[in-house]
C-alpha cells in the first residue's frame, strides 16, 4: 500500500540550503517519491545556546517503506551527511545540527512506540514546522488532535518569527 507521509528538514551548520537539498536527494534515492515541497523558511534556533539560525523545509512524499524502516533511514541519512547522535550540552540544550530529518505523519497512523512517535510529537507547538506544512496543504488532519494544519497554526502558541524564502 502506498502511504502519504510528511517530513519536516532542518540544518543550521555549513552551506544550510545545500545540506537541505542533498537530503532531499539522498530521500530520493532511497524510495521515498517528493510529490510536494515547501519553500524555504528561516527560523531561530529554540536554544538558549548561541548557534545560528535554522532553514526549514518540510516535503509530502509517497511511499511504501514502512514508518520503522523511514526511521532508520533518516537516522542513516542523518549519519551519512555527518550529524552526531542527538546530543545536548551540559545545560540540556540541543547542539547545532548539519541535518535534521523528522517524521511528521504517515497517513493518518498513530504509531506510539519507544524510538518512534507518529504523528511527531512536538509538530502542533512548533511554528517552523507548521508554517511551510501549512503552505504545503493546510487541510491535512492531525489523527491525534483531529484538527487541520492551518486550524494548528492559527492556535499554535510558538511566536517565534519564521521567515519565508523564495
């Protein structure tokens, strides 16, 4: 069967759009069909350790890889482009990233398992996700919250400026 799934891709080390676009294509290669991504969004990094800004992008994709094999390939894809396992400094904040690839939905499935969260946890409280997710298709339902990503964004407390790209 053949699922629609949502990512949200993050980096704020290196050449930031080049980082984005070489997962992109390394996604590709693995099966994973882009149908639809969004434009670039700047966005602060949500840490109370100086690190630079964040471009964001999120992608609908086609797929038949099961959610447990999408993981470990966005763990490997991460691996490959050289992100260090998730890593918080001595204060519990997170460290900069080169890429950062998350499962936002698959289908409408609600997968609650130890290494894997779907939908992702944090999406409804996260403007840099909900914006380019929204701009995407802002009619894709929430299975948990039952509600749609524009009714998400609109009541999304995350006040934080995310700048769009063109």
């Amino acid at each position: 069967m053949i699922y629609t799934a949502y990512f949200s891709l993050g980096s704020n080390i290196g050449r930031r759009k080049d980082n984005l676009k070489h997962a992109l294509k390394l996604l590709d290669e693995c099966g994973i069909e882009i149908t639809k991504k969004s434009l670039l969004y700047e966005t602060k990094a949500i840490s109370k350790i100086k690190q630079r800004d964040f471009f964001n992008i999120c992608i609908e994709a086609k797929t038949e890889i099961a959610p447990d094999k999408l993981l470990k390939i966005c763990k490997s894809i991460e691996k490959q482009m050289g992100r260090k396992p998730h890593k918080t400094n001595k204060n519990g904040f997170y460290e900069p990233r080169i890429i950062d690839i998350d499962i936002l939905l698959y289908g409408q499935k609600i997968i609650r398992k130890r290494n894997l969260i779907i939908p992702h946890k944090n999406m409804h409280m996260r403007r840099f996700v909900l914006e380019p997710l929204n701009e995407i298709d802002p009619y894709i339902n929430h299975p948990v919250l039952h509600k749609s990503v524009k009714e998400l964004l609109n009541e999304c407390q995350d006040k934080s400026e995310v700048t769009r790209h063109l």
